[in-house]
C-alpha cells in the first residue's frame, strides 16, 4: 500500500493525516511514506528506524533540504479528519501533516529541479530532543542531512518564518523542615518559600531584541510547581519549574547565566536545553527563496530543527501551510488555501 503522491493535493493531506502516528507510534506513517517515495524513479531512498530520506543525485551545484515530521501529540478526539468548508480540522493538520503532504507531492512533482533535494520525514520531534531523530541522524548519517540550504515545512501560514527561539528548562528548590501542620511554629513551609520566586517572575520583562533583521521576543514563564507529601504535613521542599525562551543572540552560557542571575540566591538546576538559531537570510540562496515564496520575513517563536540545521553550518528557514497558533490545539486546523500556496511556492523555486 502507499500514498497516491499525484492526485488531489487535499486527498493526500487527509490521508496522511488520518494515519495516526503520536511520537512513538510512526511506523505506519512511515511505511506508508517509504512505499510512495520507493515508487519514483529518480529518487534513492533509505530509511533508519521511522525517519525516510528520499534523495536526487542529478551533479547540481546546490543541494537543499527539504524536512518534515511524521509524529503528532496526543490524539483528542480529533480523528479522522474532516474537510470544512475551505479547512481541514484534525490533529496534526498544521503540526505538522499538512507541510508533510506538501513535501511529498513536491518530491513526486519535481523529477528534474534546479538543485539536487534531499527529502527527510522523521519521527519524535514532539518529544524531548534527545529522542528526535535527528539527533541520531547527525551522528550516524551526517552525510543525509548536508546541504546547502534547509527548509523545515513547520507550520507559518505560508509565510517565511526566520531563524528559532532558543528554550531552556529548569527548576527552583526551596528547603524547607517538615512538622506536623497542627504545630506548624515548629517547621518551615517550603512552598510558602516560592511566592519570592514567582514575584520575580512576575516583575520579569522579557527583551524584546532584532537579529539580523528580525524581531524577536523572550519569556520565562512558570510552568509547574510541586512539593508536599501529605495534607497535614508542613512541605520541607518546593520545586518551581521554569522556561526561558530566548532569541538567537544567546548562547548556552549567556542564557543559563540570565536565569541564574535572575533566581541568585535559590538551587536551580537545568535539565533542558536547545540552542536557537539565527535567520540566515543573508545568504544568496535563502534570498532566492524568499523572493520566489514572496512576503515579508518574520522571526520564529519557539523552537525548531531549523537550530539542528543551523548547528551542521546548514542556513535553515520555517515554511509551511497552517496557523502555528492553531498546533496542538483540539480544533486544530489546515486552511487548503495554505497546501496550494506552500507547494506551488516549492515547485516555482525548485522546477
């Protein structure tokens, strides 16, 4: 069995879709993806675990890649899909099947490009980094994802979105000593430890800042908080737990040391992080791309592979259909407008 990569473009969307593939479960999706990509001619495919890469080796001088993944969050009741009208409802819809579908009707489409492609469709990006495939891909097969240039079809309504958030993820502890809450005197509440910590929060004012043209925003947000063990026992320890996002002119040590410096005084301890990365649009060939899909360039808010790409000396952008302020989200939604623009725009820059 496989997809049908040259029909209806909204037909192959839905399909795709309805392949339900969380993180974790993709293998179908990418069986399904493997069969379709095995079945054109002019490109050599292969596959390691639940990502496929599909590539042409026609001598070109420039190589771009062209990436998106197969896995979604959690199903919420929003399968199968559903055409409404001029949208597509169904989880995964923009994050990020529709950009998938695009890819894929491309990479049937354009026998002969401009420049040699390269085709990724990976698994687990929705989870922790360390379980993205690409992660694995970059140390095993750096070769796959070498090029000249990436375009990583993450949901932007169809318009350039440049560069990445950088995020980091931490905690606060404050200590505390336990004592029966009947003769609380004779403890010390940790969680009433965190009000302190959280008006810092709450005085915070994230830089706004431009890189390379764009405009960035930061955050750093209270995410969770824990501690106590039982309802009538003081807690002797509370845990607040923080994310910074931050714009591409930090590095690690910069943005790990505006947290600490905000919290000075308290534990805190890291257990994410991800580098953001720059727009790249200086160079000649992002340029191109951006004159060929039209409109204005804008900066990305929150993180993408774009920062892998950019990590292996790849100038990488954020382009596909669907609203990423509708991703996740139980109605989420594709407009078919956005399929048509995005894989026209591809095929105008690529044919």
């Amino acid at each position: 069995m496989a997809l049908d990569l040259t029909g209806d473009l909204v037909t192959l969307f839905r399909a795709i879709v309805d392949v339900e593939s969380v993180s974790g479960d993709e293998a179908r999706l990418a069986d399904l993806v493997e069969a379709s990509l095995r079945g054109l001619a002019h490109l050599d495919v292969v596959r390691d675990g639940d990502t496929v890469v599909a590539r042409t080796s026609l001598g070109r001088t420039e190589r771009v890649v062209l990436a998106g993944h197969l896995d979604t969050v959690p199903v919420a009741d929003n399968l199968p899909s559903r055409l409404d009208g001029d949208r597509v409802y169904g989880r995964g819809t923009v994050d990020m099947k529709g950009g998938v579908a695009v890819a894929l009707a491309c990479a049937a489409a354009l026998d002969q490009p401009s420049r040699d492609l390269t085709w990724i469709f990976y698994d687990h990006e929705e989870v922790e980094a360390e379980r993205n495939s690409l992660t694995r891909i970059a140390a095993e097969h750096p070769d796959w994802l070498a090029g000249d240039f990436a375009v990583l079809m993450e949901p932007t309504s169809a318009r350039v979105e440049g560069g990445c958030q950088g995020t980091a993820r931490f905690s606060v502890r404050t200590r505390g000593v336990a004592a029966h809450s009947a003769r609380s005197w004779l403890g010390h509440n940790a969680i009433h430890d965190l009000a302190e910590p959280l008006a810092r929060l709450a005085a915070y004012h994230p830089r706004v800042v431009e890189v390379d043209g764009l405009t960035y925003r930061e955050g750093m947000n209270a995410v969770a908080i824990a501690g106590g063990i039982a309802a009538n026992v003081i807690p002797d320890s509370g845990l607040l737990t923080v994310n910074f996002r931050f714009a591409p002119d930090r590095d690690e040590a910069d943005a790990k040391a505006h947290c600490t410096d905000l919290f000075s005084g308290y534990e805190v301890a890291f257990s994410d992080y991800a580098a953001g990365a720059r727009p790249g649009l200086d160079r000649p060939i992002a340029q191109e791309f951006v004159a060929a899909v039209g409109g204005v360039p804008t900066a990305k808010f929150g993180w993408t592979d774009v920062a892998r790409f950019a990590a292996l000396g790849v100038p990488a952008v954020n382009y596909g259909p669907g609203d990423p302020g509708k991703a996740h989200a139980d109605d989420e939604f594709c407009p078919v407008a956005d399929l048509y623009a995005c894989r026209d725009a591809l095929l105008r820059w690529l044919g």
